[in-house]
C-alpha cells in the first residue's frame, strides 16, 4: 500500500512538472490512439483526405495517392473545407493537417496488411 501510494505520488509530481503544450500533446496522441483503435475494430481502413482541387492524402507519399484511393479508400475530415478566412482557420486546419498526417501514417500500415491477406 505504502509503495502504491508513493508510485502515484512521484507520477503525480512528474506530471505536474510538465508545460501545457506537453499535457495537449499527451491528449492528442490519446485521442488519436483511440480513433485508430475505433476504426480498426470496425474495419474501417479509410484514410484522411483533404478535399479541394486535387486529392491530398496528409502525410502519405503523393505517388502512392491511387493505390491508397483504391486499397484503403478516403474520409474527410469534418468541418474542414479548403476555403481559410481567418487566422484561427487556418491555426486550426494546420492542427487538423497534422492529426490527419499521423493517422494516415499509422493507418496505412493495417490497411495494407489487410488488403494483402
């Protein structure tokens, strides 16, 4: 009991420690794990795509954009057009960018391994 009590103790300290922008990133990252892990157990390999002029796939190399289309298929992000108007859209769209980039990165990898069984 006393070393449990002494392990949330040092964690609380550690945590406490750390700036804002680290604890928003920790949220981030576990939001992003839990979006994945949800997509995964319903089967849904899609990966994030930008609309506007020309498909983007954030975060995946530009000439596999046809094969990734046909394997995995493509969801967008809500609420994100491609018209900015102000600074905070574009501080957000940038934040949203980001996300998409590491999902697409992560999600590819179980889309492919899934289409190739």
């Amino acid at each position: 009991m006393k070393s449990l009590l002494i392990a949330c103790c040092t964690v609380f300290f550690v945590t406490g420690c750390n700036s804002g922008v680290k604890k928003e990133a920790n949220v981030q990252s576990l939001i992003l794990n839990d979006n994945i892990k949800q997509a995964q157990a319903q089967g849904d390999y899609r990966l994030y795509a930008t609309s506007g002029r020309r498909l983007v796939f954030p975060g995946i190399d530009s000439s596999k954009f046809d094969e990734v289309k046909a394997r995995c298929g493509k969801k967008y992000m809500p609420n994100m057009g491609d018209v900015v108007k102000s600074t905070e859209e574009k501080n957000e769209r940038a934040k949203n960018f980001k996300y998409m980039s590491l999902f697409n990165k992560r999600m590819i990898v179980d889309c492919f391994n899934q289409t190739n069984s």
